[in-house]
C-alpha cells in the first residue's frame, strides 16, 4: 500500500454517497429499481437485482458452459423509466466478482508455468510489452460494459472495473438518456464474473467535491504508534507499507466537526498493489510447464474449468478466508 486518505463528502439527508466507476464522488437521491431485467438465457432477473438482501445474480450455467472463441460473454437487459425531460440518469450497483477472476489466475495464468511462474510475476509482469498486452487482452474482456441502445445498436457508455471478490462493493454510473419513454441499458460481462445483488436507477445525482483528509496516526495491533508505516502511507513515493494476511492496523483522522446543515459521508481512498504468491506444488509439479497466453481460447477453457470447480471452491472460499476482526 503506498498511500491511504479519507474523502468527506457532505451530503443532505435524502443523498446517498458512493464512488462511481472513475473513483469520484458520486451523490444520488430518488432512486428506485429497474422496470425489467432480463439475462442472455431469458430468465427474467428483475427481483433478483431488486433490493440488497441474499437473492443475488448469478450466470446460468448453460451460458457458462456454452460460450466460445469469440462469444464469451453474459448480459442483463435492463429496461429502465428515466424521469420526464431527463437527458441522464445515474446506475446504482451493489455488486462484487466470482471467484472466476481467482481461478483465472492461478488456473490459467500461474499454475500451468510451473516454477516459471515465480519469473513470469517478478520479471515478465513488470516488462512494459507484456504488461501492455495482457492489459489491453484483460481489460477488453473482464469489468461490467454498461451500454445504452440507440436505434439497433449497443453503444457502450462506461465500463465499471473488477471489485474482487470478498467485501461487496457500492459503485455508481451515470449514463445518458436517448429520447423517448424507456431507456434500454445492456451489462455486458465474461459469463459468472459476477454478483450482482442490487442494480437501481437514481433520478437525481451530483458529483460533489469531497474534503481532503491526511492521516493523523497509524497505530499497531498493539495500539503503539508505528511511524515507518506511517510513512508509507502518507504519500506517493517509492515507500510502501507491506502488510500480510491477518495483520491489522488502526488509522486515525482528524476531521473537525461535521457541518451543522447538512451529514458527511466519508469514502477511504487508497493506492498500491498485491503479489500472488506462488505454491510450492506449483513448482514440484511433473506435469510440462506452458506458457500464459491471453486469448479467448485460453478463457473458454477457464470458463468449462469453472463451470466444473466454481460452486465448490466458492463455497471452500467463504468457510475458510480470513475473517474480519471486530473492534475491541
């Protein structure tokens, strides 16, 4: 991690404060569910996405198991009611991925390279060629494309990047409104990539200019002050603050008082990274090690993998991760 700030957003009561996909401050009010939303199978989704409760999207395992070179992808037609002489609206997501990001990685991308894995993240992920070209390869295939119709055609508008897939994640998307009565917005995706539990539309919204905050002090488990790790944090340089599975820290602000006409939102912003590491069966493995190479073919494949493993390993996945520790 290379820098950690807090960004206080003052909001009226009826405001709701969320990122939208860029990281700004995004402020919404009046917002409501969608009319309709359909999937690529034609299952009709609508309650689905309806409100942030246990009933949450996921992809039909026939369009899982039927994708292809060239057509991998799952959607969500959503038929929207804009708000009378709108010209745009702003999307509501509550939403996180599958693990099929995870299973990307190590099946696909990691495992196969045997112990030339441990070269391929230390030394071939930092070469700008390959770094441009498993970028460009990932970013047009992975996220959530909003697209908006227009006559017969799909135009894309925004494109909301991968969340992960252990905390839930609010973002929001403004999008605009062609004429008429109805707006048909299409979420277009790698099939399973995502949960999606809640997708509403915002009549009213505003991007707010948000308050600045530095860290104030950084205190370890035991509550002593930790000014190496201070410094990494605080602000964009070559120090990091490197943290493990398990570790944890306390941050402190110090934001005043609160404005009396009005509440504060406060959205945590930070900068850095994660490495994967490498298993040591990874490395003993027998089998002939092959290179990562990103192409369709090689998703196609991940997909039939997941398609087989995903209900299992998501399920290992929430009975055996880390647990968030409650405050003292």
């Amino acid at each position: 991690m290379n820098q950690l700030e807090l960004l206080g957003v003052a909001r009226s009561p009826d405001e709701f404060v969320l990122p939208d996909a860029a990281e700004r401050a995004l402020a919404v009010r009046e917002v409501a569910p969608v009319l309709r939303a359909m999937d690529r199978a034609g299952n009709d989704v609508t309650d689905a996405l309806a409100r942030d409760d246990s009933l949450v999207f996921r992809s039909d395992r026939r369009t899982i198991i039927g994708v292809q070179p060239g057509d991998v992808n799952d959607w969500i037609d959503l038929t929207i009611a804009p708000p009378p002489g709108a010209d745009s609206v702003a999307l509501v997501f509550h939403l996180r991925n599958s693990l099929l990001n995870t299973v990307l990685l190590y099946d696909a991308m990691l495992r196969p390279q045997g112990a030339a894995a441990v070269d391929f993240e230390g030394r071939d992920l930092n070469t700008i060629s390959t770094m441009v070209q498993i970028g460009r390869w990932y970013g047009s295939r992975m996220g959530l494309h909003v697209a908006v119709r227009h006559g017969n055609a799909w135009d894309t508008v925004a494109d909301v990047p991968d969340a992960g897939p252990i905390a839930w994640r609010d973002v929001g998307v403004v999008i605009p409104v062609p004429a008429g009565d109805t707006l048909s917005v299409r979420l277009s995706f790698v099939a399973d990539e995502w949960r999606i539990d809640r997708v509403a539309v915002a009549a009213r919204f505003r991007h707010p200019l948000p308050e600045h905050f530095d860290i104030s002090a950084l205190l370890g488990a035991d509550g002593a002050p930790e000014q190496a790790a201070l410094a990494g944090v605080q602000t964009l340089d070559d120090r990091y603050l490197e943290t493990t599975p398990g570790q944890r820290f306390t941050v402190q602000f110090e934001t005043g008082r609160a404005p009396g006409d009005s509440a504060r939102t406060f959205l945590l912003a930070t900068e850095g990274y994660y490495t994967e590491w490498i298993r040591g069966s990874w490395v003993r493995q027998t089998r002939t090690p092959r290179p990562f190479i990103a192409s369709d073919t090689t998703l196609v494949d991940t997909e039939r993998h997941w398609a087989d493993v995903g209900p299992a390993f998501e399920a290992q996945f929430a009975q055996t991760r880390i647990p968030v520790r409650p405050l003292p």
